[in-house]
DNA sequence: ACAATAGTGTCTTTAAGACATTATTCA
DNA sequence: TGAATAATGTCTTAAAGACACTATTGT
C-alpha cells in the first residue's frame, strides 16, 4: 500500500491587513523568480500581484501555526498584531500541480515593508488587480470575513500599534463597515466589551478637547452583543 | 531547486452530526485495518473510536470539495443536507509523518450507516472517549461552531429529511443549546427568516391540535438579528 | 468669546422575553 | 366537555438609534 502519490504542497496565504491614510490597505507582493534561481522555467505568474503566500515546509516546521508565524515574519519583517485562520482550498490552483492553500487574516499597524512588498487600499486591488492563481477569491473571502466580523467585535482595535482615542477607533470602524455609526451608540457598545483602559495620556492636535487614550485591557478579541446566548468563535 | 520533501498527506475530518432519540449524535468510526492489508504493521490507533476520516487523493480528487464529498460518501452512504469546512490542523498528528487535517461540519438526517460506523450522542463523546490523532480537539472545534451558529441562523432546519413542525424544530434549538426557549420569541425569529413554507400537510400524534408541517423555503442557511448590518458566516 | 471636537444625557424606536389567551384535535 | 398541545396576542424590559446638550482645548 503506497500513496506517495497523493501527497501535495501546501502553502500558507495570509492576506494582511493595515490602515493607512483613512484607507484599508491590504499586502500585495509582485512576484519575482527567486534571485537564487534566475533561470526557472517553471515559474507560474511570474510580475503578477499576489498576497504574500510561502510553502509550509514540514521538514523545517514543526506544526502549522510555525509555518504560518514564519511566512509571516518572512513576508512582512513586522510585528503581527493579530492572525486567525480563514478557510482551506485545494485543487489545480498552481499550473505545477495540486495544491491546498490554507488562507488566513493578519491585521498589522502599517509601516514600511520589506523589499517588494507593498501596501495597497483593498478597494484598488478588488477593482483593478488580478491576482495569481486564486488569490482574488481569497481576498475576497478575508474582507467578508474582516468586515462581518468588525460587526460584533473588537477587532479593529488591533490595527493599531498600542494606544487609541475613541474618535480614532470610531473611524476605523466606519471605513471598514462603509457606513457611520452614531457616537454615542458606539460608546456604548465598545465600553460594554470592557476593553478599555486609559493609559492617562491625551492626545492634543488642534484647538478643541483633546481626547483620552486607550489600550486593551486584554489581548483577545471581545464579543458584543446581549442577545447571543454563547461565544462566537 | 526541489522541494518534494516538503509535500504531506492531507486528510479530510468531518465532524457528521445527527438528531436521535432527543439527542444530538456524532458518527464515530472503529479504526481497523483494511481487510485487503491485514498484516499491515504502521496502522496507528488501531480499535480507537475515530472521526470518519479519509485522505485527501489528488490523482483522483479534481478539487477539495469533491475529496469532501466522496469522504462523505464513502463513510456515510447517505445523502449530506449541509456541509461547512471548519479548520485546518498540520503538524505530526499521526506517528506515520506531518499532515494536514481539514476538518468540516455535516449535518444529516439520522438512519442506518455502514458497516463499521455507529451514531454516539456527543455528551457521551465528550466524557468518555479518546478518539485516534487529535480528534478529540477537532470534535470540540465542531460543536462549538455548531453550537454558536445555532444561536442566530435556520441551521438546525437542516437536520431534517424534508419537512418539521415548529415545535419539532423548537426542539431541536432546544436540545443543541441545552436551554429552553420563550416558543412566542422563538417563532418570531423564525418567521422572520422567511424560511418557513406550509407544506399543507399536518403532523396529527394525538388528542391534541396537530402542527402544520413546513419545509425550507431555499437551501442556504438564513442568519437571524436585525442588529448586524452585514451577513456573518 | 469662538470654533472645533470630545464626551454625556435624554427621548424614541425596536426587538427580546415573560406570560396569558385562544384554537384545534381526539376521546 | 376535558385534556393536551398548537398558535397567537399583550405587556414588560432592555438595547439600539437619533439627537441634543455639556465639556475642554487653543487662539
């Protein structure tokens, strides 16, 4: 009994988010041969745009979260504020053969990126980029997932670096749901979480009250909503 | 530049669930080894109770979700009514080498399963088996998933040949929540989903007033509460 | 004082929850 | 008619939403 046949590379896909300029943006490399091996033939998509996927190499990791910390470190050189995995597919994605792709959702603070890399606001991309292999519909999973998410939970707050105002975090919010929120509903709703925690620091930025500081009280996402019996995952 | 240590074996765990007797089951498989390789001497968890899961095979296999499918087909021999893909775990699940799992969701109606397998209510599961690999994590990874989106979607309907009864149905949100529901607010909520069709038929058990049978209006899943603007999935 | 934004309070609207009432069936 | 359950209606409670009001800063 012998399926040596049947084993298939697997690559990790994140699609790493960032803020910028009131703008989500989202992670996109251009894919190069490897300066290593110039002269591959066999190099699929070659100048395309593409999310910042890497193989998971069973030899070297030890588990999958390993894999996906190290693409991670590999592709961004930054700190990842937050990670969660999306969804796996599987199929004749990569000319080269059968692959599963495992996707998942990074958010980061924006910050300069490691060569080749580049930010891009997501609405561009979904406009204008075709992606290699099935990174479009990848993408698009991670916003649906992002956005619904955004809904219920905390999540935003870990698109920043550390301290927040509550006008800023409202922002957030409103550009990646689209649509305002009324402040004082807001309000409400984040303090409920218990999230908050003033660090005692104002920010001051014009001639009007400066605004309180925060940080998370916790690392882990918070859930809202009273009328849901148990956690969301 | 030859990366061919780095493909793995990819198995696909579905977590398959069923009503009976009041209860929600799980379909658990004994692990034996294949009757055409008895002598085979790298069979691990041999006799454990495990998920019915099978490999992943891309020369036969055009995309993952007809792997998924034909698992399904293989360890139930019966029509599936839903199905969701949960998570992937990788790492040295099995002593035979890396893998990854992809493990899915299924819900069924409960009959006769082929040989080998047999209906356990979860409960049961959850105290008292030890189940071969990681399954056990994965089982958990289910019902908590399950659970939670009973709490704001038609899902449950699904466990269901064709038609039900709304007490039938109340029941059923009952039992996988383990907590009584107000049956006024429970039929609001599902009324408003604008899942309910009267199928004109009635389910007469007694001297009593029967109940009107009704049927899924469409096949998707719909997700309750006005309070989220976006769909969550 | 004024412009601009931060932060709070009040009222309205809407959905959830508790509970009572009516409806239908068979014996 | 009575027992049992189906189905609906009413009132209460709690959260969401709209909007007005107060607070704090620099010039």
């Amino acid at each position: 009994m012998n399926y040596e046949d049947e084993k298939v590379f697997c690559s990790i896909d994140p699609v790493v988010f960032a803020l910028h300029e009131g703008k989500l943006h989202v992670l996109i490399y251009t894919r190069k041969k490897p300066k290593d091996h110039p002269e591959d033939e066999d190099y699929p998509f070659e100048n395309y745009p593409a999310l910042p996927g890497g193989l998971c190499r069973p030899t070297k990791d030890m588990k999958l979260e390993e894999a996906t910390s190290r693409v991670l470190k590999e592709k961004t050189g930054a700190e990842v504020n937050y990670v969660e995995q999306l969804l796996s597919r599987g199929g004749f994605r990569d000319p080269r053969g059968w692959t599963i792709s495992i996707s998942y959702i990074a958010l980061i603070t924006h910050q300069e990126l490691i060569e080749g890399a580049q930010w891009v606001p997501v609405d561009e991309v979904l406009k204008n980029y075709i992606l290699a292999f099935d990174h479009n519909l990848i993408l698009q999973d991670a916003i649906d997932r992002l956005t619904n998410k955004v809904n219920y939970s905390t999540l935003p707050m870990h698109l920043f670096e550390d301290a927040f105002t509550l006008p800023q975090l409202q922002k957030v919010y409103e550009i990646i749901l689209n649509d305002k929120m009324d402040k004082s509903t807001f309000r409400k709703k984040i303090e409920e979480t218990g999230m908050l925690e003033e660090t005692g620091e104002m920010l001051k930025d014009g001639p009007y009250r400066p605004a309180k500081f925060y940080r998370c009280a916790q690392k882990n996402l918070v859930y809202f909503s009273k009328n849901m019996k148990g956690p969301k995952f």
